[in-house]
C-alpha cells in the first residue's frame, strides 16, 4: 500500500482525472480524496517518476516534501469546507485544521505563510469569495442567503470583502458581461 499526496487535486472532477489516469497506469486505489490517494500496489522510484510525468501533463504533481504536504492538505481542507461542505463546522478555523492535520496551529500557520507567501486566513477569504463569484452566477440565492450560507455576519461584510478583495461589489460582478472566476488551483 502506497500514499501519495497530489499538488492541484482541488475538485470531484480532478479525482475522476486522477482516478482515470491510476486506472490507465494499472494502479488500484483503495482511498482517494482531494490532494490524497492510497494504491494497493507499491511503487518503485522510476514508475512514481512515470506516473509524476503523466499526472503532470494534467495539471498535477506528486508531492513527497513532508512540509509541502502539509501546506497542501490545509489549502484541500480549506477547499473542501468553502466549496463543499457549505462552510457548515461548528468550530473556528484554526481548531478545524489543527484538528484535521494533528499539528500546532502556529507551525501549521508559519509553514504555510512560508511557502505560500500568504496566510491561511487570507487563503481562506479567497476561497469563500470565489464560492460567492460561484453561488452569484448560478443567481439561486440572494446576497443574504449567501451571507448566511458561508457565515458572514452580514451580506454588508461579505460585500465588503468582496469589493476590497475583487474591486467591485457583488451586485456589480453579478451584472457584468465578464463575470470572472479563477480555478481553485492558481488560488
């Protein structure tokens, strides 16, 4: 049995890809999650490197850095609550992590300002705008409700973050000819 930890598996349908592209590599998986996989078979250097180079050509990268790993695993954290849990914990974000990764909160925290040049939390506003960019277009919930669904306060603050992160306020993103979106990855 063999994990491996994969760089930009930010979606269902990157697990389908990567999923695919094991299937087609004659890989057997027993678990796979976002950023994660576990395979029945052991893999030696050369066939990790090949199954690297096709994951690779799709958008993905096998991680073997024990700290990068860990970075990784709190940006899949982060994604999976905003974009498919509905931002539903009951606890604050830090103890959501520490509790997901088993580590203290300010080496979690360190390590990933470090390599990501950003905070977890500044991470994290991006991510639930994005959701927010996402719920506007689909146009099936109001501000409020989307205030309500992600946990802002108010849709006052969430339009503020909105603006003070995208330059433009809800309504206006909503009602533009170029409603832009970024991939979860180049978050």
């Amino acid at each position: 049995m063999l994990k491996l930890h994969i760089k930009n598996m930010v979606c269902n349908r990157c697990i389908m890809v990567v999923k695919s592209e094991l299937e087609k590599f004659g890989l057997h998986t027993i678990t796979l999650k976002l950023g994660e996989i576990e395979i029945v078979e052991d893999l030696n250097k050369e066939k990790i490197v090949d199954l690297n180079i096709k994951l690779l050509n799709l958008g993905f990268l096998i991680i073997d850095d024990k700290k990068s790993q860990i970075v990784e695993k709190v940006k899949n954290l982060i994604v999976e609550l905003v974009h498919f849990k509905d931002n539903r914990f009951k606890t604050n974000l830090s103890d959501y992590i520490v509790a997901a990764i088993g580590l203290d909160y300010s080496y979690i925290s360190n390590l990933f300002s470090q390599q990501e040049r950003n905070t977890i939390e500044h991470y994290y506003i991006l991510q639930k705008i994005e959701r927010v960019k996402e719920l506007l277009v689909y146009n099936e919930l109001s501000l409020n409700e989307i205030a309500f669904q992600l946990h802002y306060s108010s849709a006052s603050h969430l339009s503020k973050q909105f603006k003070k992160v995208t330059a433009m306020t809800p309504t206006f993103f909503k009602n533009s000819e170029e409603q832009k979106r970024l991939s979860l990855e180049n978050l």
